[in-house]
C-alpha cells in the first residue's frame, strides 16, 4: 500500500522551517526521501535504514521511528531551492523495490 | 561515473497506436533497473523491475510490458495505447542505497 504523506502542500518564506511526515500502514526495513522540481526527475535525498543508520544530503535531516512505521523529514532555514515536490519512498525488506508516497509540494517564496 | 538516458524525450501518439520506450544505462554492470510512470500532479508507480537480463517482474496489470534484452537495456512497451497511458514515464536504477532516475519521456496519448 502506498505511504500517506502530510501535509499535501506547504508554503514558506525563505528562512522558515518545515516538516513533512511519511506514514507506511507496514513495518518498515528503510525509508528514501526525493525532491523533484517541475518537469524534472527526481533526486535523492537521503535515507533511513531500520536500526538507525542514515546516509544523504548535508542540509537535511530527518527521523524513522521503525515502530510507528513514520518518518518525517526536517527542512530547515528554507531556501529558494527547495521547492519542488518532496517523495517519501519506502520498502519492506532489505531490498531496493520501493513504493513511493503522496508526495509534498513545497514552495520557498522570498 | 554511471548515467542513464531514455529516448525518446517527448511523443506524442494516438490511441490504440504502439509505444517503445528505451533505456540505458551506462558506467556500472548488471544493475536493478525500474519503470514509473507518474500522471500528472501526482505521485510515482512502479511499473516494472528487472534485476538481470530477461527478468521481469510487473507490478500493476495494464496493457505495457517490458523487457530487459541486454544488460543495461531496459524497455517499455504497448501494442495499443490507451488515454490513460498518458505520463511521465521514468526509468530508474539502483545504487547502494539509492535510485538514480533518467530525464523521462513525457507520452501524451490523443
């Protein structure tokens, strides 16, 4: 099934912070976050493996709690470059197959 | 360092006409490669994965298919388009702990 994301959309000043949630109805081995700009593919972000590691972007940060099957990724001082549309993709197993979530809109406005 | 093309970039076809799309992969051997395709304003479906040569596995019943004829060739195909095959098609692979995606053909049945 695929993940929920929340909220659909969010729009912010530069310099605001931001936090985007990714809840999965089913346990959870990892957890990659995706920025996508218009038109564009997608880009990794980071990602988060069950026991803690995480490996991906210096600027971002983001949790996985394995138990409530979240994760929420942490923007913050939002920059212009950061709008685009934010995917959560997570998978089951130690495998590279993910199913991707709502997806977030994000708009950094001066 | 590895890339990924896909050709074509746009196309624009009728309905019930046949679709070809392909992708390669360059600088790493024997890769997991993906197919999605994302409607537009929304989220990513996997379509298919291959994890080595003439192994396919679909995950959504539909009129396209695959095939995987060489090592870094990943292809997508219809017999007969329908309207709701309209979107952006993207082909990914993966990395150690990421997927990488091409710049995607954007199909517009008419």
């Amino acid at each position: 099934q695929q993940p929920v994301q929340s909220p659909q959309a969010v729009i912010l000043r530069e310099g605001e912070d931001a936090v985007i949630n990714c809840s999965s109805s089913k346990a959870l081995y990892s957890v990659h976050w995706y920025r996508q700009k218009h038109g564009e593919a997608p880009v990794f972000l980071m990602i988060l493996l069950k026991g803690g590691e995480q490996k991906g972007h210096d600027k971002i940060s983001a949790s996985f709690n394995e138990k409530k099957q979240q994760s929420s990724l942490y923007l913050t001082a939002s920059q212009l470059s950061y709008s685009g549309t934010y995917f959560c993709g997570t998978a089951k197993y130690n495998t590279d197959k993910l199913i991707f979530g709502t997806g977030t809109r994000l708009q950094v406005f001066p | 360092s590895q890339t990924i093309h896909q050709w074509p970039a746009t196309l624009v076809q009728p309905v019930g006409s046949p679709l070809s799309l392909e992708c390669t992969v360059e600088g790493t051997s024997n890769p997991n490669l993906y197919w999605y395709r994302q409607a537009a304003g929304r989220g990513l479906q996997l379509l298919f994965y291959s994890v080595g040569i003439g192994q396919i596995s679909s995950e959504v019943p539909q009129n396209l298919s695959a095939s995987r004829p060489q090592d870094r060739q990943f292809i997508l195909s219809s017999k007969k388009l329908l309207l709701s095959d309209s979107g952006f098609y993207l082909c990914a692979w993966s990395g150690p702990y990421e997927q990488y995606f091409g710049p995607g053909t954007r199909l517009t049945v008419t």
